[in-house]
C-alpha cells in the first residue's frame, strides 16, 4: 500500500473514531453485557450474581414456570399491537404522502399539521390522551354524546376499547414521520414514468399501481422495517395511557421487560426476555426483506 493510500485510510478512520467510540459504548457494550446478565442471576440489590446458564431463558419458555404465563402474554399483546399499528401507519401515511406531494394552497401548512405530533414526546401525548379519553370528564366521550353515539366508553380500561385507542393514539403521533419519508420517495420519481405511462393509457390507478407502488418499494420496505421495530417496542403509551390495564391485557413485552428488570430486580430474566424479543424481531425483519425482494422479483419477470 502507497503512502498516500495508507495517509488517506488513516484520516478516514480518524474521522470514524468518534462514531465507532460512541458505537461501542452505547450499542455493541450493551448488546454484550445485555447477554452476560441473561446467563446469571442478576440481582443488582444483592452482591452475588450466580452464573445460571440457560435457567433464565428456560424458565420463560416452561410452562410450569412462574415467568411464562406473563411474558408470552405480553409477547401476545405486542402482537395485537403490531399487528393492527402497521398496516394503518403504513397505508395511512402513504395517502397523506399522496396528498402533501400535489400542489395547492396551503401546502405547507396542511404539511406541518400531520408532521407537528411527532415532535411531541411520549409522555406529553399519553398525559394529553389519557385525560381526552377518561370515561367521565374526557372531551371524546363528551363529543361522542353531542353527537348522539355512545358516551360513556372506558377507552383505557375496557377490550377492545383500550386497542382501539393506544392504536389510535400512536397512528395519530407518528403518522407524520413515515408520512415524510414516502414524500421524500414520491419526489423521487422520474416525472417521465408517469409520462410514459400515460402515453400508453394508464390512468390515475393504473400510474399508481404501476409506476409509483413499484418505485416506492425500498421506502416502503424501510417504512415497515422502523414501523415493525417501533411498534414491538411500544412501551410508554401503555405505561401512561393504560398502565396495562385491563388487568394486564395491554401490558407489552418492554412493559414487562422494564417491570421485571427494574422494579422487581430479576435482571437477568429481563435479558433473557429482551433477547427473545430481539431474536423474533430479527427473524420478523428477515422474512420482510424476503417478502419484498420476493416482490421485487416478480414484477421485474
């Protein structure tokens, strides 16, 4: 290797030393330790903390176990909430997307509107949302009566209300960013694949299932990758909305994970448990970019 090619890697690296330096202590440090605390039986309010193998991870997966019950039902309940959150902020985001890409006045008012919950924090909206969806004096159920439809839903503390509403809340806050990342998308079509295919006949839906669903395959795929993610990790809307409630039919996987780490000291259980968390999700994002490739495969034939 040249002088010069040795002097350039040694100012790129030099470059990279503050990312990698805050890499390795705040991800991959973590990531190591997370799985040492599995392995033991971590109890950070006492001085020993036996190595235990497996035990921890067996015990979540036995039935017989005081863990399993309610893990695996907080394992269920992420999954009621991915699965009705995903498809809504991936289809809902789309058409507002749709809508902030033509040109008319007030555009970028209409366009701060959907982005603006975003910027507010978890705990701001689940406060804000907790007191509109109270049973008693929340102005939803209020509105609902004016209006002459039921008033008097428990929105946090009733199925499939509770659903209804942590899912509801969360499309509302977070709609705006996946919103601005199919905007980014659509004005990175080509304006002559349109023109084509209008050349050829297409119409409105025939452009938009041909040329802007096709060309928004990688946004689309990343926007459910961060949405999948996002949503298996719901945690504070729960925590402040719900707080588990009914009983614990809303209490998600970082819900217990954070319950059974910090507030009854089983450390090693909650590694134990957010590495299964994370191994289902690594598995959930394979078969995404299987199903999308897969995809991308069959319109290209």
């Amino acid at each position: 290797m040249s002088v010069a090619r040795r002097s350039s890697a040694g100012v790129a690296w030099l470059f990279l030393a503050p990312y990698l330096v805050l890499f390795g202590t705040f991800v991959l440090a973590p990531i190591v330790l997370g799985l040492w605390i599995s392995l033991h039986s971590w109890d950070f309010t006492l001085p020993g903390k036996p190595f235990v193998g497996l035990d921890n991870y067996v015990d979540l997966f036995s039935s017989g176990s005081v863990s399993f019950e309610p893990f695996w039902n907080s394992m269920q309940a992420t999954g009621i909430f991915t699965v009705f959150s995903v498809p809504l902020l991936i289809v809902v985001p789309l058409a507002v997307a749709l809508a902030m890409n033509q040109k008319f006045r007030g555009r970028n008012i209409f366009r701060a509107v959907f982005f603006a919950p975003y910027v507010l924090g978890v705990a701001v909206v689940g406060v804000v949302w907790r007191f509109l969806l109270d049973r008693n004096i929340g102005a939803v159920n209020n509105y609902l009566g004016t209006i002459g439809l039921p008033d008097a839903t428990a929105w946090l503390s009733s199925l499939p209300a509770a659903w209804v509403a942590l899912v509801g809340v969360t499309v509302w806050w977070t709609l705006g960013f996946n919103a601005v990342i199919y905007l980014a998308g659509l004005q990175d079509i080509s304006a002559e694949l349109y023109d084509a295919a209008k050349v050829d006949g297409a119409g409105s839906w025939a452009s938009f299932w041909h040329v802007t669903l096709p060309s928004l395959r990688p946004v689309t795929m990343f926007v459910t990758l961060i949405t999948i993610i996002a949503s298996a990790n719901m945690f504070g809307q729960s925590f402040i909305m719900t707080n588990g409630a009914p009983g614990q039919d809303t209490r998600t996987a970082i819900f217990y994970i954070a319950e059974t780490g910090l507030q009854n000291f089983q450390m090693g259980e909650a590694a134990a448990a957010s590495w299964i968390l994370t191994l289902f999700l690594m598995l959930l994002s394979v078969l995404v970019f299987g199903f999308f490739r897969l995809r991308g495969g069959t319109e290209a034939s």
